[in-house]
C-alpha cells in the first residue's frame, strides 16, 4: 500500500488531462445506466480494497462537518455543539466547518477512526464513487483519485467499461 500511496500522485497528475477530457464528455451525456455501472464498479473495489490499509484520506484532507454531523458528534462527547466546534473544528474559505488541522484529529495509529459510529457525512461516504448522478460530482471525483487508490482504480475501470 505505501508503494501505491508513493505513486498515486504522479499516476493522478499524468491521467488529470484525460480524465478531464472524459468526464467534461460525461457531463454532456452521460449515459443512462451510469449509476448502475458505478455502483457495480463501487462494490467491486471495495471488495478488494481495505480502507484500514490506507487512510490517506484521513491523513491528508478533512471532511466538512454539517450541523448534523456536529450535533451527533457532540452528543457522543458529552459535549455541547459550541464546544466540539471550539476544539476540533473551523470554518474555512468556502465558510464550511472543518478540521483545524490534518492528520485527522480521530485517526488513531492502526487508522482506525476513534469517532466511526458517529463519523461526518462525508467520512461515510468518501470516495463517493457511489453517489447517485455521479457525473455530477466530475470535480471531486478528480481530486479525490489523488487522494484514494480505490477511486483511482473506480475511475480507470469506468473509462474501460463507459467509453464515451
């Protein structure tokens, strides 16, 4: 897995251009059984693929955390919402809570996540390779095979299977 996380930069910035090119294709018409083939796709990756190997999500970026996520998360410490906000979170440039830093505070060193049962939304659902109307999604899906070896994988195997 290191070996794979020590490539995935390059192998994401030398595909960026094409992948570009497909999923600007994919936005234009994409086609109607994309959803199906992606979830297919999804299920199959992460038949193969352990998060717990990995974790380069949690060690590199940070989720945005909605009201609801900081209102379940601050129920599970016993805390007001205010003061989980005050300790682990603030609000970034797009005006989004988030993380003071990265590593993600909750990441513990087997990555396994100290928080899972009450995880953000966006922990639960990363890489969103799942997501309904995927085409929708091109500019995250683009930044997130840069960061995940499955969404990588999910994407090259989409270019195979959806030639557009």
């Amino acid at each position: 897995m290191k070996n794979i996380l020590n490539n995935l930069p390059k192998l994401a910035k030398d595909k960026h251009i094409e992948n570009k090119k497909y999923f600007d294709k994919l936005k234009k018409k994409a086609p109607k059984n994309l959803d199906y083939v992606m979830q297919d796709l999804h299920d199959a990756e992460f038949k193969r693929t352990d998060c717990l190997d990995c974790a380069n999500c949690c060690k590199t970026t940070g989720p945005l955390f909605t009201s609801a996520d900081i209102e379940r998360i601050s129920k599970h410490f016993k805390q007001k919402p205010q003061q989980f906000i005050d300790q682990y979170l603030r609000i970034d440039e797009d005006n989004d809570y988030v993380l003071q830093s990265v590593p993600c505070t909750f990441l513990e060193a087997d990555n396994k996540c100290f928080i899972y049962e009450v995880r953000p939304k966006a922990c639960r659902e990363f890489p969103h390779t799942d997501r309904k109307k995927f085409q929708q999604i091109a500019n995250l899906t683009l930044k997130n095979v840069e960061i995940c070896p499955a969404a990588f994988n999910i994407v090259e195997k989409m270019k195979e299977k959806l030639p557009v």
